[in-house]
C-alpha cells in the first residue's frame, strides 16, 4: 500500500495560521468600532461640558451670598437661614430680601437714573418682571383633638396635604392676595422637608419699586396674611444676566410645620436657555446633530444583532448597555427637543410684560432634567469603553475576577444588608427623636455608611443615650468595618489569585489589542525598512548624484557588488547559479546566524568594494554603517 504523502509546508503553515488570522480580523473590526466610539464619546463630551460653565457656578455663589446669608440691620440679624417663626420671616422680606431685589443706587447713594423703571442686582443682573409670594394653607379642623383636651384647645391644623388645603377666602378678601388661585402653571409640585406642595395657593406680586414693596409688605404684615393655618411660603423671582448669557431662577422657600416653627430651603438655578447665540453655539448644535446620527445608527446596529442573535443578544451584559445607553439618548434628545420649543414659544411670551411675574422655573427644570439625562449618559458612555479594555490581558483578569465571585459577592451581600439595616432600624428607633443624623431612616442608612468611613460625630450618639449609643457604635464598628468588609475583600482577592494562577499555567485565547498594535507597528517598521532603506542602498550614489569625470559608474557597480556579498538571498536549489564573479559568490551557505568572525568579514568586504570607487563621500560611509547595522 501506498504510504500516504504528508502534507506540503505551505499547507501545514496555512493550518497553523488559520486561528491567528481569525482572531486578527476580529481585533481589526473591534478596533474599527473603537475608533468609531471614540468619535462618538468625543462628540458627547463636548456638547456635555460645552452647557456648563464656572459662571454657572459664580452666580449662583453671589446670589446665595445675597438672598440666603445677608443679615438685616436690625440688632438680631435675621437671616434667611435663621428664619424661625413667622416674625421672622416679616423681618427678613422687608430688609434683605427688599435689598437685594432692589439696586436703586450706586455704591455711592447716586440715584441710578438710567434703570429704564428695572432693577440690575449687583448692576449686572436684570431682574425679569417682579418676584412672586405666594402661600398655602390647611383648613382648621382637620386633625383630631382628644376629649381630654377639648375643652382646652378649640383650634387644630394638621400638617399640608392637599385635601386638606384650605381654598376658602380669608382676611380682607378683596385681592389675589386674600383668594385662592388655582394657577395651571406648568412647574411641577415642590417637594420639600414635611410635604408636597402644590402650584396654586394665595398669590401677591411685589411693586416695581421698593418703596411701593416695602408699603405692600408692611401692609399684609398688620392685617395678618400669614396664618397658623399657613404650611408654606414661596418667594420666586429670576433674572437674567446678558455678559455671560444666563437666567438664573430664584425660589427662596419657608415651610412652617405642624409642630411650629419654621424649615427654610431654597433652590438657585443658573441655566443657558438661549443656546444658540455665538459661533461656539453653533458648533455645539453641529456636535448635538451628529450625536442625534450616532443614536440611530446605534439603534439600527442594535436591531440588527437582536435580529440575528436573538435570545442569546440578551445574555451578555455588554448589550444590555448598549440599550441602556441608548434609552438614555433617546430621553435625552427628547428633553432637548421639548425644552427648545417651549423656550421659543414661551419666551416673548414671559418677557412682554414687565409688571408681572415670568414663571422660569418650569423652563429651567426642564433644562435641569436635560442636563442630568446628558450627565448619566456621560458617565454610561464612560463605562463602556471597559468593553474594550477587556481584550487586554490584566483587564481581562479583573473581568474574570468579578464575574468568578459575583455569585459569592452577591450572597455575601444579602447577609451583610440584612445586618447593615438591622442596626439602621435599631439608630432611628433609639436616637430619631434626638439627633439630626438620624431624624428618618434614610438619614440612618446615610450616617452608617460616614460611620463606615470613619465620618461620625460619637457625641452625639452618646448624649443621647449613654447606655445604647456606646454599645450601638461599638457593635456596629466591630461587625461591620472589621468583618463583613474584610469578607468582602477576602473574597475578591482569593477569587483574584485563582484567576492569575490559571493565567499563569494556561495563557488566555483572548488576543491583547496592544499585541495586535505591537504587531503592526513592527511590521510597518520592517517594511518601511526593508523597502526604503535596502533600495536606497542598492541604487548607489548614481540614484542622487551624477558619476564622476573620470568614471563611467563604476562606484555604482562596486556598491552594488558590495550589498549582494553582504545580504545574499537563499537560492532555489531547482536552479542552476547565478553567474557572475567568483569573488562575488559566497563559497558556501551557511546556518541562518552566522558567527561574529563571519560578520566582521563581511562587514570588511563591504568596506573594501565601497572604498574601490574612487573618492570616499558622505553618502558611502553612512551607506556602510547602514549595511554593517542591518547585518548585526
């Protein structure tokens, strides 16, 4: 029988390099994908951070500076931040919020003659219409008293609740300011520290002037416009600053609870509502365009991979990212979309009278959500550039980690929470009613995690309980920082060693893209050498310079004799020499690495041929020194 012929060289290399070649291609095409997300993640940035500014953040520290910490001239210096008690509230509309809505003067006391009948706060910022206050009640009556106590109080206002709002008129009951006005703005309701505040209530406007506000203010203090019904106050105005093109929204909020008192908080918006004014603008409505093109080719490649790979396009995590990111840009753009032509729409609309009160807040909430969409986007998009990183090989052990300990992490996780809310509940039912940091149960969750990073004030804790508030801290200390953390990163880093050890003995099939670069930028060097360097050498001086009187080219021939003698090529043995001189032909072929002797011979018969040529020029010794390098 006839013994079967093995298979050629070239087929057995073929073979060999068929996984190579594979695996080649799809780093080709992840790099091809890579280079296109970067695009996409470098046009994301720019129309992200081309919305914000550090003016943004200067205006809203002077404004805050204004209207939340300038004290009144009297001796107490009630501040908004101070504000405890309708009292004070009074004290504080008709001194520093009057100041600071109204710039009458220069520094000076000059009269400020060319207002054109509109305040500049700080001479920069034109105030858009005049401020709105308006307040919302509960009706009396509306929570239980116990007999023990009828007969002492007579009067009950449980805290705000919308059906508890009280609409009915009260007080002189001839303005806006003592009827109910059920106001269909489109702001949406306030949520504040103890409730949910609608957008209707009882609503005044301050004057022009403040003069005429402060006689306005004066005059609903002594006829008594605030309640003990009262729950809420809102103060609202905006302004508009044209050096940097920014509106920002003021609304400055009082809530007086149930229990008596009074909870200040205040919401300072600086927003670009007119976006496209400079030449920059344009270029970031270019980058929103192009961002709006990303998004459906990402939608169409989605759909197509669902398409093919149907089932299995849902098991890998990467893809539910893909998705997520792109629900995110399509709330996003839509956002955008909404919020550009309610701004066009509304604008001439808000700024036509100058006696009334410019509802901003709505347009800037919109643009507030749009903002925050954009940033969770960026911060997703970031995310993903993991994707990948993870055909690099230490990126690829740390995803081999995580996925090997998932399982264990999640498992250990439930136990770890089960602890971590036990103590939660056992702080707020012990120190609730006594320490701000755990007032309500997110508050608790909160303050053991500071406990946790070691951002905790014991004292407090201590103060009130001596007994519990030790052995609180204490206890959750030891269990939770010294063990079930250091369970955590036992876990991970056991996990961690067992995925290095196998790499260790079985090297991952996972192709590097910086071997794959490594591999081009090599190949590109040999190949830029091997066709501009040799051929330069083998073309001789004649290439560049013309031979000399006495020659006919006979450097040129000597060169070239000298580079074959130096670089030979491994003839076929199928056919017969290549004629030529004998002293021309090496005698015999020798291993692929030849000795140091071999080379410095070589390297002298170079030498000698190019010295032969007649005048030794530049050109001919770095010609040598190249030959000499290339042989080593």
């Amino acid at each position: 029988a006839m013994a079967t012929s093995p298979l050629p060289s070239s087929g057995v290399a073929l073979v060999k390099r068929r996984p190579s070649y594979s695996k080649e291609l799809e780093m080709k095409s992840t790099l091809r994908e890579l280079l296109v997300y970067i695009v996409f993640l470098a046009d994301l940035c720019i129309l992200s951070f081309g919305m914000v500014s550090t003016d943004m953040y200067y205006l809203n520290r002077v404004m805050a500076h204004l209207f939340l910490e300038t004290s009144s001239s009297e001796a107490d210096g009630v501040t908004f931040r101070s504000i405890s008690s309708i009292a004070d509230f009074w004290k504080f509309a008709e001194g520093p919020l009057l100041d600071g809505l109204y710039w009458d003067k220069w520094y000076n006391n000059v009269t400020l003659t060319m207002q054109k009948n509109s305040s500049h706060i700080y001479y920069e910022n034109l105030l858009l219409g005049v401020a709105q206050v308006r307040q919302l009640k509960v009706r009396n009556g509306t929570c239980s008293i116990y007999p023990y106590f009828q007969t002492l109080l007579k009067d009950c206002y449980r805290e705000y609740r919308y059906r508890a709002e009280d609409r009915s008129a009260f007080g002189l009951k001839n303005g806006s300011e003592w009827k109910y006005l059920s106001v269909s703005s489109l702001s949406p309701w306030y949520w504040g520290y103890v409730g949910l505040y609608s957008n209707g209530g009882f609503i005044f406007t301050l004057p022009k002037s403040k003069r005429d506000s402060m006689e306005k203010l004066v005059f609903l203090r002594q006829n008594s416009w605030l309640t003990r019904g009262t729950r809420v106050v809102f103060i609202d105005f905006s302004m508009y600053n044209a050096n940097v093109n920014l509106f920002c929204i003021i609304r400055l909020v009082v809530e007086f609870p149930a229990t008596g008192g009074a909870l200040t908080s205040s919401q300072i918006y600086s927003v670009k509502l007119l976006r496209y004014v400079t030449y920059y603008d344009y270029f970031l409505a270019s980058c929103e365009v192009t961002f709006c093109l990303f998004v459906i080719a990402f939608i169409i490649h989605e759909v197509i991979k669902i398409a093919k790979l149907k089932r299995d396009y849902f098991r890998s995590a990467w893809n539910w990212l893909n998705i997520l990111l792109v629900v995110i840009s399509i709330i996003a753009i839509a956002f955008n979309i909404y919020r550009t032509v309610e701004v066009s729409l509304l604008m001439e609309e808000l700024l036509s009278n100058s006696s009334v009160y410019p509802d901003f807040y709505f347009l800037a909430s919109w643009q507030v959500h749009y903002n925050n969409m954009i940033a969770v986007n960026v911060f997703f998009a970031w995310i993903k550039i993991f994707k990948y990183l993870s055909f690099n090989k230490t990126m690829t052990q740390l995803s081999s980690t995580l996925s090997r300990c998932a399982k264990d992490i999640i498992g250990f996780a439930i136990m770890f929470f089960i602890i971590f809310f036990a103590y939660a509940q056992l702080g707020y039912l012990v120190f609730g009613s006594q320490v701000d940091e755990f007032s309500t149960f997110q508050n608790c969750i909160f303050t053991q995690f500071r406990i946790v990073l070691g951002d905790f004030n014991f004292a407090t804790v201590e103060e009130a309980n001596s007994i519990l508030g030790p052995i609180y801290f204490i206890t959750f200390v030891f269990s939770v920082f010294f063990v079930l953390l250091n369970m955590f990163l036992a876990i991970i880093n056991d996990t961690y060693s067992e995925v290095k050890a196998d790499f260790a003995v079985i090297p991952s099939q996972e192709f590097a893209i910086s071997d794959f670069l490594r591999q081009v930028s090599t190949h590109f060097h040999n190949h830029l050498l091997s066709s501009n360097v040799v051929q330069s050498l083998l073309a001789g001086p004649s290439a560049t310079q013309a031979p000399s009187r006495g020659g006919t080219g006979s450097s040129s021939r000597h060169v070239g004799a000298a580079v074959v003698t130096a670089l030979p090529s491994r003839p076929n043995p199928g056919l017969p020499p290549r004629p030529g001189p004998a002293r021309e032909r090496p005698e015999r072929w020798g291993p692929r690495r030849d000795t140091y002797e071999q080379r410095q011979r070589r390297t002298q018969r170079v030498s000698l041929g190019a010295g032969t040529a007649g005048k030794s020029t530049t050109r001919n010794k770095n010609m040598t020194i190249k030959v000499k390098v290339l042989l080593l």
